[in-house]
C-alpha cells in the first residue's frame, strides 16, 4: 500500500504530504470515496463545512477499520460562520456532522475581507485549539496581508496556507511568503484545467514513464507544497499517492517553472465572497 512521507506543521504535530479532496462530492459519494481513499492508503482527508459533505465523511471514518488517531481531519470555517460566537458554534456544528470529538486542523476557508470578521474567527479557532477540539489551526486562500494582519493582531502563526496551485499557476511568491513565516502550503485545485494534455506535462510523464498527474503532483511535493488531489476511482487515487519513488531533475522543474501564465481557476481573495 502506498503511503505519503509525513511533514512537520510549526506546531509540532505531523501532517502526511499529500491528502484526499472531497469537493464537490456530496455524503453518498464522498462516504465510498473517502473509504476507498483510506484503503488505498490516504490519511489526510480535507472537507469543508461548504462542501455540504462532512456527513458522508464522518459516515467514511466511523466505518473504517482505521484508527482515528492514525487519521488527519481537516475542515474549515464557511463564511455563514465567521465571527467569534459563530466561528464556535461553526466548529461545533462540523464536529456534529463528522460525529467526531476533534479535528486535526480547522481552516478559515476564505478571508471575505468585506465581511472583515477573520481576525474575531481566528480568535476563536486559538480558544477552541485550548479546549482540544482542533488540533492544529491553519487558513485558506489567504495573501500576504491579511496574514501580516492576522499574525500582529493575535500572535498565532496558521500551520498552513491551502490556496490554489497548479502548473499554469503556480504562486511562486505566496509559496515563499508561507514558508518564510513557518506556515507549509497546501494545494487545491493541483492538477488545475487542461493540463492533462500540456505538452511539456506529457513530455515528462514519458521521460519518468509516469502519466501526467502523477508529474503535477510529484513537482508540488518536490517544491515542499501538500497537494489535495480529488478523485473517485480507486485506480487513480492509487497514482496518486505512487509518486515518491521518482526524482524530477533541475531540467524538470525549470520545463515546469515555464507554464506558468497566472492563469488562476477560483476566486481572488481579496474580492471572493463565499457565504
């Protein structure tokens, strides 16, 4: 069975380095998925209370002959529930759906700086980090100053970042912002759109004899970046996790480094409204 290498978040809990998506499934779907994902060897599932899927997750785990604490749970904080108060009972209304008594990291999905309640929220997260309902907190889709912002107001580093990165868009930048500041990155959307078919990604799946995603994803872990790749055929989630045992060379990366055309697939965070 294939497994993912485990990195180190900067509060010292580890983290595996590639997890399973579950949007957009929804409960049916995603229960099979994730069971499928946990038999083939996943063990970081990321959900999000926007997903309208943590039911089906939480059916996954409870049915899993896999220990709980051999599992990391991520999910986050929509944007109906920022706010101090709401943020908690947020929290609470995930762990109810999950039918779990903690989750291993709590993200706040997007900053919804209009809203401007992601430092209230953030507050929150550390309180209920204390009560042992989260193990880790961590934000999503987050630039660098609304965590220059975050950090000086409350002093509490995120242990990630998850924003969107893939091939044609790569964030170089907030990659290297993260890591100055201790936080490791996550990747949604890894395998991006269209990128199947790019000629220097099918070039390279040749060259490794590999297929293309397995490249995609293999570059992300190289660059020290957790991606959150989303299928639900067991075959391909299988390649998936089957791609620590090749090397992408300088050559690789600097073809790679190439597709970049800032070709970003979601929302800006600094106007994304998600409610």
């Amino acid at each position: 069975m294939p497994t993912a290498p485990l990195l180190t978040l900067n509060d010292g809990h580890k983290i595996p380095a590639v997890g399973f998506g579950t949007y957009p499934m929804k409960d049916q779907e995603v229960e099979t998925a994730v069971q499928a994902a946990l038999l083939t060897g996943y063990r970081l599932i990321d959900t999000a209370a926007s997903y309208e899927n943590e039911t089906g997750v939480g059916n996954a785990l409870q049915n899993s002959e896999i220990e709980r604490s051999n599992i990391f749970l991520t999910t986050k904080l929509r944007g109906a529930d920022q706010g101090y108060d709401a943020a908690l009972a947020g929290l609470d209304a995930s762990l109810q759906r999950l039918n779990v008594d903690y989750v291993d990291l709590y993200i706040i999905h997007w900053p919804l700086p209009k809203l401007d309640k992601y430092i209230e929220s953030w507050k929150a997260m550390i309180v209920a980090q204390k009560d042992g309902k989260i193990r880790s907190i961590g934000v999503s889709n987050f630039k660098p100053h609304h965590l220059d912002r975050l950090i000086q107001e409350t002093g509490v580093v995120p242990v990630v970042n998850q924003i969107e990165i893939h091939a044609d868009f790569p964030q170089t930048d907030m990659c290297a912002f993260n890591a100055q500041h201790n936080i490791l990155t996550e990747a949604w959307s890894p395998l991006g759109k269209d990128l199947m078919d790019n000629p220097t990604i099918k070039a390279l799946a040749e060259k490794h004899n590999r297929n293309p995603a397995q490249i995609m994803l293999r570059w992300e872990t190289q660059l020290n970046i957790i991606p959150i790749p989303k299928s639900s055929n067991p075959d391909r989630m299988r390649a998936n996790l089957e791609i620590f045992d090749f090397t992408l060379d300088e050559d690789d990366l600097a073809a790679i480094a190439k597709l970049d055309t800032n070709n970003r697939i979601g929302g800006d965070p600094d106007t994304y409204e998600e409610f």
